[in-house]
C-alpha cells in the first residue's frame, strides 16, 4: 500500500477592507505607549540573558564516580557527581492501545489528525489621501497536524468544518532504571533525545474487525398457543406443541480501519488510502534500554536524584550520550545558542519599539503615499542603527554588572585613568605657573 499523503486540495477566499486615514492615525498613536513597552522590556531581555548560568561550568565541578560499586566516601553525600554506564531498566510498558509492551525508558505517542488549515497573506495599498486598502487571501488546504484548528474561527467556515482528534498525545516513563548500581527517576530525569519506533506487526497491536453473525435458536410457541382454538389445543396436547425457529443477528461496535503503513497507524472512518477530515494517524519514539550515558546528579545513598546548585540555582539532572568532555560541550552549545538567540531577540523588540513609537510620523505623511514611503525607510535605517547601539552598550554593560570581579577591576581602570588625568592637568597648571 502507498504512503497516504494529504489530499492536496486547495481553495481561498479572499475579502477586501478599507481603513480611513485618520482611523489609522488613531491607530498608530495607540501603538505608541506599546511601542515604548516594547522598548523598555527589551532592555530585561538583554540585561536577564547576560546573567544566564552556563551549565557547562556547574556540571564541570561534578565529582566522577563508579558506576559498578556504590560510593563509601561520606563527603560525597548529596553531592554533585557524574557516572558512566549503562542506563537500563526491566520495565515493559506501551500505550495500551496499538503498541506492545518493550523496554522502554522512555515512550511518546505522537498522534496527528486530518484537517482542514487556514493560511492568510495580505496586500496592502495605500491610497492617495492617506487610506489602505487590504486585500487579504484566506487559503484552505488538508493536511495532517498535532491539532486540528478551531474551524468555526476561520474567515469561511462553510466546508470547512474540522473534527476534533480522539486520542492525545502522550508520554510514559519507566517506573525504575539503574546505571550501574544506582537508581534513577526516569520520570525526572532528563536523558537523550528519542528516536522513531519502526513499527510493525510484531510491535503494534491492531483490533480485529468482527463481522456481523447469525445464530438460529428454537423458542416454544407460547404465545401461539394462546390463539388456538380448543380443538387445536387438544390436538397439540396430544402431538406436541409446535416450536419456532428464530434468527438473531449479532452486529458488533462500530470499529474504525485500523491500517499498519510505514511508521504510521492510520485510524480512518473510510477509504485508508484516502484520508478524510477527521482521521488519525500515530507515531511513535522511544529512548530505548540499554543505552550508555554519562549521567549528573546528586548523590543520595544508592540513588542518583536531581541536584540543585546552592549558588546558581541551577538544577542538574541528566543523562547524555557521549563522554563527560562531550556533555560539557553539549551544555556549554546550548548555552551559547539561547544567548545569541536572546540577544537577537532583544534587539528586534528594540527596533520594532523605537519604529512603533515613531509610526506616527510615516501615517501622517501618507496623504501623499511616496511620502510615507520614504518616511518608513528613513525611520527603519535610523531605528535600526540606535537600536544597534542600544544592544550593544547594554550587553557589554550588562556583562560587567553580572561579573562584579570584572566590574571592580573596570572601576579601577577607570578611576587610575581619571587619576592620571587629573595629575597630568595638575602638572600642565604649574608648569604654565612657573612660566
């Protein structure tokens, strides 16, 4: 059987609006005080980002231990340590539906529905005079998501009706594992990424559909002795009572096709090859036992439990494919990617707060549209290079605040700089003096 891909059905709608120039005035002076809260948080944004805890340099303080023979050394209680081994567990579980049970420390279930989804993209034309005119095109198109959109919210909602999918996502952790000789919480515990489960009619479990039966029983005719005639009912005294034949047809509950395709389990009402509004399909991933680690946490007794640093407040609790180098370079490339990802977006609120503040300015001009266009342009190239700046300066200002050593010795820097100057400007005044 073929993969079932969506049925690449496409239709639109598409509605025009017009908006008055001075409702747009309106409109844009309004988005002034957001526009200055937009600005304002950014400077939080940047400031919080820069004081970040790298976890790379808690995890680096970890204690190595065995992982074969349980810890002797009582100074290491409740402390941070890292372990290598293998995490395993004897725990079967599945979801109880369509997946057999396996060693599995870790089981998602992924389900998708058929559904209708909406997409929008608009053009805008502005009107001598200052007015818009926006023509928005609404698209509808079938495809499999996580969740079906709330229909009854889209611009055409006739034909579009979506259904709304039975069955959750969901995930399942082992009740027990070990690395080594130490237990772990897989519940808790953070551990390598997942993998896709390759299904197929070994480990899945698809419902059987029951045909519909008939069974033939023979009843006694009571109710048919009860219109004889007396005569008769000598007769039958005599002969027998006749019995009657009755046929009973057991149809059994609605089952849904249940189809094993690819990596897929499709749940359809209808034709499996062809899916219709309302179908599902399921996936799944799993972090499978064995698998080796480098495992941190805190020590407690014969358990590895999570670990929260009393300076930073970091907790650490986690299992990483590779070797200890390797989990630090792991942590120490997560970090990195949120702070220049923060910083990126720390700067964006900046420009769009400075060009939402100054929007005004560009509206007003559009009584003569190329004015307003020009504006826009002007606006956007200054917002963009204070904002610049702006991010800049409070990044390396905040870097020095979040370390006060470096701050103190930038003081001193600063304050031997000024002193020089200062005793530099004393000598030039005695010299003239002396003159």
């Amino acid at each position: 059987m073929p993969p079932i891909e969506p049925n690449n059905v496409v239709n639109s709608v598409t509605t025009t609006t017009k908006t008055g120039y001075f409702s747009r005035i309106g409109n844009s002076i309004k988005g002034i005080f957001f526009g200055f809260l937009i600005f304002i948080i950014s400077f939080v944004v940047l400031y919080t980002n820069e004081g970040r805890v790298d976890k790379s340099d808690v995890a680096s303080t970890a204690v190595e231990i065995s992982a074969t023979s349980l810890n002797t050394d009582a100074n290491l209680e409740n402390k941070l340590v890292h372990l290598n081994g293998d995490l395993v567990t004897d725990n079967k579980i599945s979801d109880g539906i369509y997946l057999q049970e396996n060693n599995y420390l870790a089981l998602t279930r992924k389900v998708e529905v058929y559904a209708w989804v909406e997409e929008s993209s608009s053009k805008t034309k502005t009107n001598v005079g200052g007015s818009q005119t926006t023509d928005t095109t609404y698209t509808y198109k079938k495809d499999w998501v996580s969740d079906a959109p709330d229909s009854s919210k889209f611009q055409s909602t006739t034909g579009h009706e979506n259904i709304m999918k039975t069955l959750d996502n969901n995930t399942w952790y082992a009740s027990n594992a070990k690395v080594g000789v130490y237990e772990v919480e897989p519940a808790k515990l953070t551990m390598p990424g997942s993998t896709g489960i390759a299904l197929t009619k070994e480990n899945t479990i698809l419902p059987v559909v029951i045909a519909p039966t008939t069974t033939a029983k023979t009843v006694p005719q009571n109710d048919l002795m009860k219109s004889l005639s007396a005569s008769d009912a000598d007769l039958n005294a005599e002969f027998g009572t006749p019995a009657k034949v009755v046929e009973e047809t057991v149809v059994p509950e609605k089952v849904k096709n249940v189809v094993l395709n690819g990596n897929y389990i499709y749940v359809t009402e209808k034709n499996v090859s062809a899916p219709t509004i309302g179908d599902m399909r399921v996936s799944y991933s799993a972090v499978t036992s064995p698998i080796s680690v480098t495992l941190f946490g805190r020590l407690t007794g014969s358990k590895i439990t999570p670990m929260t640093d009393a300076k930073t407040g970091v907790v650490l609790y986690r299992a990483f494919s590779g070797t200890f180098e390797d989990a630090l370079g792991t942590l120490h490339g997560e970090y990195k990617t949120l702070l220049w990802i923060l910083r990126l977006v720390g700067f964006l609120m900046m420009w769009i707060g400075l060009g939402m503040v100054l929007a005004p300015l560009s509206v007003l001009l559009d009584v003569l549209p190329i004015f307003g266009t020009i504006s826009r342009s002007v606006v956007g190239l200054i917002t963009f290079v204070v904002a610049l700046v702006l991010s800049i300066v409070t990044i390396i200002v905040s870097m020095f605040l979040h370390n006060p050593l470096v701050l103190i010795l930038v003081i001193i820097a600063v304050g031997v700089y000024v002193f020089k100057l200062v005793k530099k400007a004393k000598q030039k005044t005695q010299e003239v003096k002396s003159v």
